[in-house]
C-alpha cells in the first residue's frame, strides 16, 4: 500500500471552489468518488492524521496512489458530475449496499428472436429485461401463469423450444393456450414480439392502457359478430384482473415511487424499498452496508439514492422495476441537497422528480411498513453473522489483541442503569459465553440505596453486590467437603439450584465513559480482582472503548468484529434494562394511581396488576371484566373506575408521589 503522504498535493495546490474528486490506485482504477463544496478542505482532511480517519477511510487513501480533481461552478454541477462518475466508474470504496438475500425476479430475454420469460434468482444478463426484485418466487410465478392466459408468450427453455421446432408439434403450454407455438409457427416473430411487448407493458405498471386496448378488441370482436373471439378476449380481461389484484393497491392515485427506509446502528446500516408502479408494490428489495463514518439520515439517503439510480441501469438493456426512476421518491428524512438531486435526476427521465418525507395517510402508513422491513433485515443480518462460529472466535482474538488480554475473553458481562429522572432505578447484567448471548445467566438488579439520577454510584451497587456475592460463593465451594465438591459444587446445597453468581467473567463492559470505567475498577481493587477480571466502558456516541485511568479512549476499527460484538453485548444490555425499568414503570403508576382508592389494599392491588399486566389495559377494562378480578364487588369496582378517570391516561403520574403531573 501507498503511503497516503507520497501523492498528497502540495500545499496551496488545491482550489478553495466546488468540485468533484475521484482517488486511483496502482493500476490507475477509480477507487473513489466524492464531491465537496470547497475541495481544498475535503483533501486536507484525508491527509490528517491517520488515527482520525475512519477503518474504511483509511484504507482507500493507502491504496489511492494518486487524486484528481475537477472544478465546477456550483454545487448542483459537483452532484451532477459525482452522479455520471459513480455511475460510470462504479468505484469500489464507495459504499457498497450488499443484497441482505437473494431476491427473485423476472426476466424477458429481450435479446432473443422468440424471446421467453422466465423467474430466476442471481446474476442478470445483458440485454436482458428484468422486473422486480419480489419479496417470494411463489408469488410472481402465480402472476406469470395468469398472464400468460392473456399474454401467450413463450416460456419453455431453449431444449423443449428446439424440440417442439424439430417434432412440429407444440408443449402442453401451446395446446392449452398459454403460448402462441411460435416454435411451429402460429405465430411469426414479430407478431410473438408484439405479445412480449405487451407483457412488458403489464410488469412496467400500465394495466389499465391493456386492460383499455382489450376491452376495444373485445366489444370490436362482438360488433363482428366475432363471439369466439369476444369470448376469448373476455376470459384474458377476466385473467389480467386477476393478475392485477394479486398486487396489493397501496395508492389509490396510482402513484409511481419508490418508497426508502433505514435502520440505522453505529456500525451498519439497512435499506429496504418497495417499488410502487401504478399504485401496486411490483418489488422489494432490502440491502446492509458498513457505516464508513457518522453521516446523519439525511446524508445516508442522499449517498443511497445516488448509488440505486446511477447503478441500476448500468447494464445495457437492463429494464428492471427498480432501474427507472420514479417520479417521487418517498424517504425518512430529506437531504440538505434534495432540491439539487431532484434537479441531477430529473434529467434522467422526462417530467419532474420529488423526494418527499410523507407526513400523513397511506404513503406515511406504506413508508412505516418499509421502515419495519428494514428493521427485520438488519436483524436477519445481525443473527446471521453472530452465528459463525469462525467469525465469533475471530472478533473473541481481536478484543483479546486490542485489550491486551493473555486469553480471549470467552465470558463477557455487561451492565447498564436505567432510570427516569432519578425514580424507579434498575440495572442489568447481560452474559455472553463464546460470542453468544446466554440469557438463563441474565439478572435484574433493583437500586434502592439512593435516589436521584446518579449512574456512577447506581453502577458502583451493581458491581460491588455481584462481585461480592461472587467471592461468597467461591468462599462456600472453598468450604465445602471433597465429596460434596465432586457432586457439583456449583449447586445450592439448600435450594438445590444453581447459584447464579458463581461463574467470574472474563471481561466486565458497562456503559458509558471514563467515570463508570474507572468506578468498576475502583470495586474490582477493592475486592482484589482485577488481575483476574478486566474492565472496559463503552460509549454509545463514538463507539469509545474507554480503559481504566486513561486520558484518552481506544477506537477500534470500524469494521472489526471485536467492535461488532462489544456493540451487540451492550445493546443487548440497554434492551433488558429498558425492558426491566418500562415493567417496574407500570406497576407503579397503577399502584400510585390506585391508592387513595377506599379498601383496595396491597394484595387487591397486585391481584389487579396480575389479571390485567399493565395500566393501559386496565383503563381499556369494562366495570364486567374488572368484576371477574377475585374479591372485586360492584362498589369496589366503581370506586377503581373513577380513580382511573381522576388520572386521563394522557397524564403523567410521579411513580415516587403519585401526583398527576401537568
């Protein structure tokens, strides 16, 4: 690799105007494209000190051997020019959307004399016409045969082609009529390529001119008095209806827009798209990327619109659902630089091009829909790469490597606190044995040693109660007799069950900074392990490692798996924490609600939370179905009935007081 200092321009050389800006490597390929309002300041910053830089980042200016630049006038022009070179060069170092599956779709080989349609998965060929991609191959299978009853084209493979061609008689297909038998000559190649047009009509979204042009023929045919004819006609409308309906209408307007939405983590981020052609979802697809720095939403958009755009028609022939561009593009959040991308990709396609954040009705309700699927498939991603083996061990190595550690850390505990302005203070400890979650070992702890919003003392509790509990385990084993030792000394020889501390870990990560790093330290001195036990923090905003009394925190690559895994334990962490704080939440705003109620004590209280699980539920709740609760009569239920219309449920309830507050 380059040293990025060996080509940097000399100082000076840059320009301060607008521009675009492509890297090359070795071999003189385009490795990167960018475009930047004042190009000198975009160039500096890749030749900054290495450490500041991004994993991805860093690896693209040392395999760079050289950069170029061009000037442009104003910043629709950069767009413009970064737009053409992404879609010309397709540099490798741009993000890249990885496909989350396989996705299915549908072709027409446009290139052939008789062309054919097929469903397929993987590669595309060029000059090849493809539709989609769908979510299910069942789904556009079902839709092919229907229209084939109104569209007879050819869909048997070249082998059965060429043996129809050669016996003189048809498939099975040209004797039901779902082909025309161009293979023996019913039909000529021009009056087969005019059915295929007409298919190809149909999957771009314009039923209705067909379903027009058929009724013309049809009632044509009848005024003929053509009633065979008519009749066929009537049954392919009657076919086309039912292909139609099996695309679910989304928009009544029969809108045209591709409909984008993210889930977004530090390290990763997935896209998901519905295709609307007509008002109907002809396609989906869904996509994961490495995140190469902390773009917001907006700018994560605007780089993915760019790339979806520039590259989906970059095969010849290509005529995809998703290659043209519709006329809105419905997404989370608006680019600063919309109004310019409106204007670069409307010159792609006639009329005008709008990128909107719908706001209300069924393209805000389409768009959450979207959003869900993105959710689903950066977890699918997630799940997926947790489960290799080879990849858990390898980001076990690194985090060992990077913290210094003699052995992989094999055993992870992570702990979080979880408050609401001070009041019902929880934490969680979360386990992780070789890279994998192990939830029989999770816990919940409850801290009612202080009030107030005080993390670093919250976690100070935590620790101090499970490492505590962890040595007078060890210290009951250490006692214990030979016998009882080889039995199992790992089992409560009271309770017969496991004792759930008397595991160490490995490695203990809380979340946050330096003050709750260093308080775990100050409790693993104090009980006199921390040669055996090793600490780290990790902070949401940057994705900080912060070690023990140490000024400045460890960044870690972008793209490790350590990283990765160090993420997924603290998340997993937050999640249960959170989980456990919103239960201890509910319970106490019903008992708070419900206090001033006359002879509704302790033990009716919990016997109502229990039958109903929470409050909302209970304000949704009949006098009837509150009357069901055992020791519950009429006057105790009316008198439950307007405590709850005392406290709306739009209000807020102090869980400490049980004040209504405003």
């Amino acid at each position: 690799m380059a040293e990025p200092s060996s080509y940097r321009p000399a100082p000076g050389s840059i320009p301060t105007d607008p521009g675009v800006y492509r890297f090359f490597d070795a071999h003189d390929i385009v490795i990167y494209v960018g475009k930047a309002k004042n190009l000198r300041q975009r160039l500096n910053s890749y030749f900054a000190d290495p450490a500041s830089l991004g994993f991805r980042t860093q690896t693209m200016v040392r395999t760079a051997t050289r950069v170029e630049w061009t000037v442009v006038r104003n910043e629709l022009e950069s767009l413009q020019l970064e737009y053409t070179w992404i879609k010309h060069y397709d540099p490798r170092f741009n993000i890249k959307y990885r496909d989350d599956k396989s996705y299915p779709w549908l072709a027409i080989t446009a290139s052939d004399e008789f062309p054919r349609v097929l469903v397929g998965r993987g590669s595309k060929r060029k000059g090849w016409r493809y539709y989609g991609p769908f979510g299910q191959a069942w789904a556009i299978r079902e839709t092919v045969d229907a229209l084939l009853h109104v569209f007879p084209m050819r869909s048997c493979s070249n082998g059965v082609f060429r043996n129809a061609a050669a016996a003189g008689r048809p498939c099975l297909l040209g004797y039901i009529g779902k082909c025309a038998a161009p293979c023996v000559g019913r039909v000529s190649a021009d009056e087969h390529r005019e059915i295929v047009e007409d298919f190809a009509t149909f999957m771009s979204g314009q039923s209705r001119a067909l379903t027009r042009k058929l009724t013309r023929q049809m009632q044509q045919a009848s005024e003929n008095l053509e009633f065979e004819r008519a009749a066929v006609l009537r049954d392919s409308l009657g076919a086309l209806e039912k292909a139609t309906e099996s695309n679910a209408i989304v928009f009544s307007d029969g809108t045209d827009a591709d409909v984008v939405a993210l889930a977004e983590d530090p390290l990763e981020v997935a896209v998901h798209i519905f295709s609307v052609r007509g008002g109907r979802v002809r396609g989906e697809r869904g996509w994961v990327a490495d995140r190469a720095d902390d773009s917001g939403t907006g700018e994560l958009v605007e780089s993915f619109l760019l790339q979806l755009y520039a590259t989906a028609n970059r095969d010849e022939g290509s005529h995809e659902v998703g290659a043209n561009i519709p006329r809105d593009s419905l997404v989370p959040q608006r680019p600063e630089s919309a109004d310019l991308l409106e204007e670069v990709l409307a010159a792609e396609r006639p009329g005008v091009v709008r990128i909107r954040v719908p706001q209300r009705g069924d393209k805000r309700s389409l768009l959450e829909t979207v959003s869900r699927n993105a959710d689903q498939t950066l977890q699918k991603h997630k799940m997926r790469r947790s489960s290799d083996l080879s990849v858990r061990n390898r980001a076990l190595q690194e985090i060992a490597e990077y913290l210094g550690l003699e052995t992989a850390p094999l055993r992870i505990e992570c702990y979080d606190v979880s408050h609401l302005q001070g009041t019902e203070v929880v934490a969680s400890m979360v386990v992780f044995e070789d890279g994998l979650a192990r939830r029989s070992e999770y816990r919940r702890f409850v801290i009612k040693s202080f009030e107030g919003s005080n993390d670093v003392a919250a976690m100070r509790e935590v620790l101090t109660r499970r490492l505590r509990r962890l040595l007078d385990d060890r210290a009951v084993i250490a006692a214990a007799s030979d016998q009882q030792r080889a039995s199992g000394t790992l089992i409560d020889p009271v309770s017969g069950a496991p004792r759930k501390f008397a595991y160490a870990p490995a490695l203990i990560v809380v979340d946050g900074g330096a003050p709750q790093v260093n308080v775990a330290a100050e409790v693993l001195a104090e009980l006199m392990l921390e040669q055996e036990i090793a600490v780290i923090g990790l902070a949401k905003r940057l994705e900080e490692v912060w070690l023990p009394d140490t000024e400045y925190p460890l960044v870690l690559p972008r793209s490790s798996e350590a990283l990765y895994l160090l993420q997924r334990v603290r998340d997993e962490a937050h999640r249960f924490a959170i989980t456990h704080h919103r239960g201890r939440r509910s319970k106490a705003m019903v008992e708070s609600v419900l206090d001033d109620v006359p002879g509704l004590g302790e033990v009716r209280r919990k016997a109502l939370l229990t039958h109903f699980g929470s409050l909302r539920r209970l304000r949704a709740a009949t006098a009837e179905e509150i009357a069901q609760v055992p020791g519950f009569g009429p006057q105790l239920v009316q008198s439950v009935q307007q405590a709850l219309h005392a406290h709306p449920a739009g209000d807020a309830v102090n869980m400490t007081t049980g004040e209504v507050l405003t």
